[in-house]
C-alpha cells in the first residue's frame, strides 16, 4: 500500500495501479480464533492476509527506528536518508488517522539507561512509538485503503498470486496479467512461496540469521523501573564467552506467557492486555544464530533444536528455573513453588533446558542475564523462570539493488516476505523505496 501510495501521489496517477491480495477487505476480516498460530479454521488467515497485510489486525505497534525491524540504512546509504523515510511513514500513519501521541519516555531519565548501560558493555535503544491499537489499526488502514481508491489504485481482493515471472502476474484461476513492473510483497504468510519464487526465477536469496532463546518471567515489580524509561525496552548485547548477539524483545509488563502451537513443534511468546493484568512481566531473551558453509540453512538448524526442545518436555514449552539451570538440575514444580514468583503458563512441562538447547545458546543465555542483572537488579535471581523454546525465523533475503529491484529486471520486492524487514515501519519504508524506484524506471521521479 505504501508503494501503492509512492506511485499515485508522487506519479500523478500516470502508473495504473493493482493492488492484488490473496485475502478480504478490512471490514471483512474476522480470526474466530484470533491465534493465527493455532488457529485452523480458516483457508486464509485472517489474521496475516487481507489489506493492509499482517499488521491491519496487530496491537499496530509503530517503532520509529530506521535499524528496528529491519535496516533502512542499508538502501538509503546514510542515517538521515533513513531517518527521513521513518518519518515519511510515520506521517502517512499520521494522515490516515494514528493518534497523534508518541511513548517516548523521558528524555533524561533514558539518556541516563543509556549511559549506565554502556558502563556495563550493553546498549539500550531508547526508541519512539506510535501505538495504533488493535482497534484503531484497521481503522487507519480503512481509511489509507480508501484514499488510495480515491487516487485510482485497484484492489483485486480473495485473489492469490500463483505466480510472477518478468512482466507477467499468474492467478490462481490461470489467468495472466501483463504487467510493466510488478512489486512482490508477500508478507511472512508468503515467504516459503516468495522463496520458491526466488529458486524458479534464479533470484539470488540467502538464509537470514534466526533468533532462539527463551522467554524470561520475572515479578512485574522487578521491571517497573525500567518500564518507566521505556514500555518495550530494547537491549542488545554481547555476551564474553562466544560473543555472540543476544537481545531483549517483546518486552510485556504484567502480562502472560502463552504456548505457540507449530506444526512439528510447539514454542512460547508473550502478550499483554489493557484490562486483565498479573503480577508478572516477560520478554524474549534471543540468541541470535549466524551459520556459514557448509550448512547455511539457519531455518532447518532453528527447527531441530526447537524440536529437540518439544520431545523433552513431552510436548509441552520446558519451563525452568534460573537458579536450577545454573546448578545443572531439573526444575520440578516443587522447586517452582519454592521461589517468589508464579508462572503465568501452567501447562509448561518443568524440566532442564541445557538437555534441550546447545550448549552455547544456553551459555548466552546466563551470561546475558547476568549483565542485564547489572541494569535490571533481579532479573537474574534464582528464581526468576525461563520458557523454552522461543524462536524467531527469518525468510530468505532477495538479492536487490537499492532500489529494490532484483535481478529481473522491473521485478521490486519488499518487506518482511522477502527478508528485507521485520516489521510494521520497515515493510512500509521498503515499498516507498520500491515504490520510488519504480518512478524512476519510469522516468517519473
Ligand atoms: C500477530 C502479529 C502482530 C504483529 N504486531 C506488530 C506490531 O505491533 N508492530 C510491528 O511493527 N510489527 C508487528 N507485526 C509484524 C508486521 O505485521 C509485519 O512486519 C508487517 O505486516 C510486514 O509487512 P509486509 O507488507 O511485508 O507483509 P504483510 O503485512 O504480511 O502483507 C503481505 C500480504 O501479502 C498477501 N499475500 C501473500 N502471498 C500472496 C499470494 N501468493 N497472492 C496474493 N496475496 C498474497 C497476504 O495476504 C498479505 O496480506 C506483527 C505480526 C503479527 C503476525
């Protein structure tokens, strides 16, 4: 859409513009299960297709950073150019109806993280949000949709992409669509087929890093202080032994650890609501994994070791204590029941992570804690609790030019589909770039 949006607005409606998209209308979007990860029901997830793609029916979080959820400075070549293009989007955001108030914390007081941070070899990303809300991001993305139509762009819903080829759009029903340039943007709903594509077409795609690690569970009193800085506290860091990159994500105060049902697999993640609150606050604590020749293929690594983890705890997540993996021993729900803090998740199996993750992620993992202890005091406590496994994938990245075109020439890719961006912003960011580039193919810009 936001490609969409470059084309009609900065190319004068002199493009026609078809918007092609496997799922329904905004107002047509209905998950009765809203868990697209366990959710069965439906031939197409409502949750991840449709207009406005997955973000239309998320908590429409806005994180207003060139490097989170992907890294814009890679195309635009330097910081302000990247800069700029966030708040490009954030302005579209904005026109379309996105409250106007941002989280940005006190300035001071997360100048003062950042510093005590860094005294500990740690970097804390204070970072601005804009917060659409489950309620108010399809309502933006209604009206974004209807302002596009306004301008003359198509839309071509229930319809799904077989697939491109240079100058040609194949439905599912056997039909061509000729088409001068084509932008591919998937989403991660489409990537497996986005990589397929890739393979057909020969496009150069390689396996992205992936992120596994646990969930951590500490009492919500623990991260107050923090969450007072910052509602999603970002920090990256590199732990002594391996040096290798760990980071907090998915930062929920007073909210829940879940189960997340795969289909060889089962992992964890977190979520928080405005009106039932617990007295517990989770995160993902995540290693990032980097492979190189002769096995580059970070998804089938990713899987095994989650796999692993199910078979252990008879597939249930394993939840454990900080305390009892340091000793090298099982937690037990006895052991549990001695330590301050309950767990939100009560179907996890207790048992002993180190048995089911590699020894170097389970490595990171204390080291991480223990020097986010330094900033966080108590969240490496014995009794703090770890959900295993969490886990997140990453689709193969396209090779593009910095306009993100791939080597088919008038083919542009973006967003999260085809590795270029992990999230709402950076999928958004990328088709102003396609968006542009194909003006410039043009001779429009
Ligand atoms: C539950 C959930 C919550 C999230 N919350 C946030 C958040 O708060 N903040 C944030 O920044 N990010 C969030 N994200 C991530 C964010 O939604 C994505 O990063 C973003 O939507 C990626 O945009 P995209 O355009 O690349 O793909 P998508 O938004 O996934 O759109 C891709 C579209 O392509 C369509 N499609 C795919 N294949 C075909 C085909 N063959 N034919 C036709 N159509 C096809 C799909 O139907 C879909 O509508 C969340 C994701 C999920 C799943």
């Amino acid at each position: 859409m936001f490609g969409a949006y470059e084309l009609a607005y900065r190319g004068n409606g002199k493009l026609s513009v078809l918007i092609i998209d496997q799922g329904h209308d905004v107002k047509n979007r209905k998950c009765p299960v809203q868990n697209y990860k366990t959710c069965t029901k439906c031939p197409v997830c409502s949750i991840m297709s449709g207009v406005g793609g997955a973000g239309t029916l998320s908590s429409g979080l806005l994180n207003l950073r060139p490097d989170i959820g992907g890294d814009l400075i890679e195309f635009t070549g330097d910081e302000k150019g990247a800069w700029d293009l966030v708040n490009y989007v954030d302005s579209i955001f904005l026109k379309y109806g996105a409250p106007k108030d941002v989280y940005r914390g006190d300035v001071d007081e997360a100048i003062e993280l950042q510093r005590r941070s860094a005294s500990c070899g740690i970097k804390f990303l204070p970072i601005t949000q804009r917060h659409m809300g489950s309620d108010g991001a399809p309502k933006v993305i209604d009206n974004f949709k209807a302002d596009l139509e306004k301008m003359g762009i198509k839309f071509m819903l229930d319809t799904r992409v077989e697939d491109v080829n240079a100058g040609k759009v194949i439905l599912e029903n056997g039909t061509t669509l000729n088409a001068r340039y084509i932008l591919l943007a998937p989403g991660r709903v489409g990537a497996n087929w986005a990589a397929d594509v890739a393979r057909r077409l020969s496009i150069p795609a390689k396996h992205e890093p992936i992120d596994i690690g646990v969930r951590v569970e500490v009492p919500a009193f623990v991260m107050a202080p923090i969450i007072a800085v910052n509602r999603d506290p970002k920090f990256h860091i590199y732990t002594d032994t391996y040096d290798d990159f760990v980071r907090t994500f998915c930062v929920n105060h007073q909210g829940f650890v879940v189960k997340e049902v795969y289909d060889k697999f089962v992992g964890v993640n977190g979520h928080s609501m405005t009106e039932t609150t617990s007295d517990n606050s989770n995160f993902a604590f995540l290693v990032r994994v980097v492979l190189t020749e002769p096995v580059e293929d970070t998804t089938a690594y990713g899987r095994s070791v989650v796999q692993q983890a199910t078979i252990l705890g008879g597939g249930e997540p394993i939840i454990q204590r900080l305390g009892d993996l340091r000793m090298g021993r099982r937690s037990t729900w006895t052991r549990i029941s001695h330590s301050q803090i309950k767990p939100t998740l009560r179907s996890a199996t207790p048992g002993d992570i180190a048995m089911a993750m590699p020894h170097r992620i389970v490595a990171d993992i204390i080291e991480g804690l223990e020097k986010l202890d330094e900033i966080i005091p108590g969240v490496a406590s014995s009794s703090t609790l770890l959900y295993a496994p969490e886990i997140k994938f990453s689709a193969n990245k396209f090779e593009v030019n910095n306009d993100l075109e791939t080597p088919i020439e008038n083919l542009f890719v973006a967003g999260d589909g085809v590795g270029l961006s992990r999230g709402i912003v950076g999928a958004a960011a990328n088709g102003v770039i396609a968006g542009r580039g194909i003006l410039k193919k043009a001779s429009l810009l």
